[in-house]
C-alpha cells in the first residue's frame, strides 16, 4: 500500500475519534468519497492499527445506531421550514 494511503487512513481515523464524526462529515471534511472513507477505515486501518480500528469502530458503530434519530431530526426541521414559508 502507498504511503500517502496508509497516512490519510491513520489522519481519518483519528478524526472520527476525536470528533466523533460520521462516515458522511469525514468524506466532506477530507474531500474524499463516503466510500473511500469506509474502506481506509474499515480495511486499512486495520492492517495498520488494530487498536485504532477498534476505536474507530466503537465510534461508527455508536453513529450507527443513532442514524434514524438525526434522520427524523432532520425531517421534522425540513417540515418546519416549509411551514413558515
């Protein structure tokens, strides 16, 4: 694996832990596909920093549980702005 490759994956993880940012929030913040960040954090990292990954995991796993309750946020804030308009 190329260096720059096992660098930015290290540089995304780090950032979903100390941020306890989303797979969509890194994408956008790295300039980078939601793809892309899946694979340097669910494959990369792995081979790079187990104990890294497990945090990285923890975190993604816990984003993913509270999924459906940013989606329902963001729908009734969608409604709500077409309500006052």
């Amino acid at each position: 694996m190329k260096e720059y490759i096992e660098e930015r994956a290290v540089e995304i993880a780090n950032y979903i832990i100390k941020y306890n940012a989303t797979v969509r929030q890194t994408a956008k913040q790295f300039g980078i596909s939601k793809s892309t960040v899946h694979k340097d954090i669910t494959d990369r990292v792995e081979h790079i920093n187990p104990q890294l990954a497990r945090q990285v995991r923890c975190v993604l796993e816990v984003n993913k549980a509270e999924r459906h309750i940013r989606g329902g946020i963001a729908t009734k804030n969608k409604y709500l702005h077409m309500k006052k308009i």
